[in-house]
C-alpha cells in the first residue's frame, strides 16, 4: 500500500463552489465515531464478510442548526494483504467526524451545494492524516508490519477545451 498516492480529483466547478468556505473555515474537532479493524486470515476471526473496498473515502455533510457550524461525516474502508506469517488478510474500516466552523456573520450562509465541495475536497485533505495513522496504528497492533498509507493528493481537474469536447463527438460518431 504505497506508492505516489491517491488522487482527489475536484474539478474546477467543485473548488470554485468550495472556494468561500476554504478561506474561512476552521477545523474545531475531529472525533473517530466508528472503527473496525480485523486480522481476516486469523483463526476465529468474526468478520468473514469483508465490507468492499472503497477507492475513495465519502463524505456528508451538513449544517449544525443555530450555530456557525457544519459536521463532516467522513468514512473509509481499507482491505488488503500482507506477507507476514503466511498470506494475511487485513480489513480496516472507520467513521470519523469533523466540525468545521465559519464566521458566524458569512452573508450568504453557505449553501448545500457549497457544503458538499467543501467536504469532497478540504475535508477529505483534512481528514486523511488522521486515517493513516488510525489504519497504520491498528494493524501494528495486529503484530502485523503496519501499512503505509498513500498519500491523498490534491489533484484539480483540467477544463476540457472545445475542440477537445468536438473531436470526441465526431469519433464516437464514426463508430
């Protein structure tokens, strides 16, 4: 599990709609809600129905109501092997919550739309060093060889130009 990373791919509608909230919000907590870690190859292991794996971690969001607050549902599953032992199975997966804050006088209040760029992109980027370390930590105490976690890089998308967005059209219709 290493390499040059994942790619968070946000387009360029995505960051502009997450733009106001970038420059302003404040992470106030990060609280792991959920967690399941299990050694699959091991003798009496409960979990047999591994959770398939996500490439990429999801996110929810939402405004926390009378404040100038928003929580990030953010959640993961990792499964992989390892050549430890024998062939070993590992499975890690974790739900963690982040509260973000803003300025309470941000005129318009960010909309749902803005919300969920903000989550997709700088709450995934915020949350993930806590994920590495949740998953390296937990298969360490599998006394297992930890993983390395890739890294999340941010990745913007490219504007597709006109004539690139035209000469797909004609090929396709050639076909």
């Amino acid at each position: 599990m290493s390499g040059m990373g994942l790619a968070l791919r946000v387009t360029a509608a995505q960051a502009e709609k997450a733009k106001r909230l970038v420059a302003v919000a404040a992470l106030e907590k990060v609280s792991l809600i959920q967690v399941r870690a299990a050694n699959v190859s091991a003798a009496g292991c409960p979990v047999k129905n591994l959770l398939n794996e996500k490439l990429m971690p999801t996110a929810s969001v939402s405004l926390i109501p009378n404040t100038n607050r928003l929580r990030v549902v953010w959640d993961h599953v990792m499964h992989g092997r390892r050549e430890a032992k024998g062939l070993t199975e590992v499975q890690v997966d974790a739900t963690f919550e982040l509260v973000f804050s803003f300025p309470a006088d941000m005129d318009p209040a960010p909309t749902q739309e803005e919300l969920q760029a903000f989550a997709d992109g700088n709450a995934m980027m915020n949350c993930w060093p806590y994920w590495r370390e949740l998953v390296q930590s937990m298969v360490a105490r599998m006394n297992l060889p930890p993983f390395v976690v890739p890294l999340l890089r941010y990745v913007p998308e490219k504007k597709k130009k006109p004539e690139d967005v035209q000469s797909k059209a004609e090929e396709s219709k050639s076909k």
